[in-house]
C-alpha cells in the first residue's frame, strides 16, 4: 500500500511537471527572428543560437534594442547571456514592461540591467533613469561569473512584485509603489551604446503567469 501512495504521488508530480513544461515558450527559436522585430541584420545577428550585436572591432554608437512584437504582463522569464568587451561603457539588458519610444531609438520601462556594477539590478530605462533595486557586495560576489561566461538571468514579474535571479541567486525584490506605471508591455534585449563590445542573448524562454 505504501509502495503504491509512493507512486501515485511521484506520478502527480511527473504530470505537474509536464504541465509546466507545456507552459513554458521559447521567445526565440535560435535560428530566425520570428516574433522579433527591430534594426535585423544591421545591428543585431544570430550567431550559434544566440541573438548578438556589437563587435569588439567598432564601436557601437547608441543604444539598440529587439524586440518582441508581442506584450507580456504577468510572466516568468528564463535566457543566458554574456557579455564581452574592451572600452567603453560595456553593458546589456532584457527589456520587459516595456514600450519603444516614437521616433527614437530608446525604449522606456523595465531592464534586469547587465555589465560591471549593474549584473543582477533592475534599471528604469528611459523613464525615471535609474536603479529601483540592486544586490549587496556580498550576494553579487555569490552570483557573478568571470567576464565572457555564459550567465543565466530569471525574471519573474506578477502584478506590483518584481524578482531578479542570478546564475540562481536572487539579486532583486522590488514591489513597485509608483501609480501609472506600466504593468505590460514589449521584451527586447539591449546593446549599449559608446562601448566597443559585443552581447549574445540566447535560450529564451517564458512562462505566462494565470492572473
């Protein structure tokens, strides 16, 4: 008796596990820029599976986002990313909740932030311009990588709270107080202007969250 409970419980996990698996999409396939839009081919390449811009030859100017070309509310977010460069300001970041700004090149909301002194923060981009959250010294010691290696990122965003993963440390946990704030919007993936530098983006996968 005991042997079968044991089994029935395992096979109830088994079938939640699948379920969640089934839940989860992958944003990009590793080959095309379906569902993607933004400077393609000018800027922004696939390269061994990876979403990539920059060069470690030229500098890249101004800042460049792609994005998606549908919104997301309430979701969890899983992607690896690296960074490498040389001068400049190197530095990257995943958009969410966010929209382009009109005939601009920027957008405007949310960026789990990327690059030295920013990995692991959540940044206000191009709306009230800086750091609504970061990780100590000690906890950011914990989850940084040597530059060049791949990293994992989850973000996890439902309703007023915003979490920050990692490589698996939380390094954010924000609840937003402002009014008027966007609570959905694009996901797009940076690179950041005056640096000579390059970015990869790749393994992107989302998990829309039941309100």
């Amino acid at each position: 008796m005991r042997l079968l409970f044991l089994f029935v419980i395992s096979l109830v996990g088994m079938l939640q596990a699948s379920l969640i698996a089934q839940d989860a999409k992958p944003l990009f396939d590793g080959k095309t820029f379906a569902g993607w839009e933004g400077n393609i081919d000018s800027v922004w390449h696939i390269q061994e599976g990876a979403l990539t811009a920059g060069s470690l030859e030229k500098k890249q100017e101004k800042n460049d986002f792609l994005a998606t070309t549908k919104e997301y509310s309430d979701f969890e977010l899983t992607l690896k990313w690296k960074l490498e460069g040389t001068e400049g300001f190197v530095n990257g970041g995943v958009q969410f909740r966010t929209k382009r700004i009109p005939n601009h090149h920027e957008v405007s909301g949310y960026q789990a932030d990327l690059g030295a002194g920013y990995d692991g923060a959540l940044y206000d981009e191009s709306r009230r311009n800086k750091i609504l959250a970061k990780p100590t010294d000690e906890v950011l010691a914990k989850a940084i990588k040597p530059v060049g290696q791949w990293n994992d990122y989850r973000i996890r965003a439902e309703g007023s709270r915003i979490q920050l993963w990692l490589n698996g440390i939380q390094t954010v946990d924000y609840t937003e107080t402002e009014p008027n704030i966007d609570s959905k919007g694009i996901i797009a993936v940076q690179i950041h202007g005056n640096a000579t530098s390059k970015v990869y983006y790749k393994d992107i996968v989302i998990k829309e969250l039941k309100k």
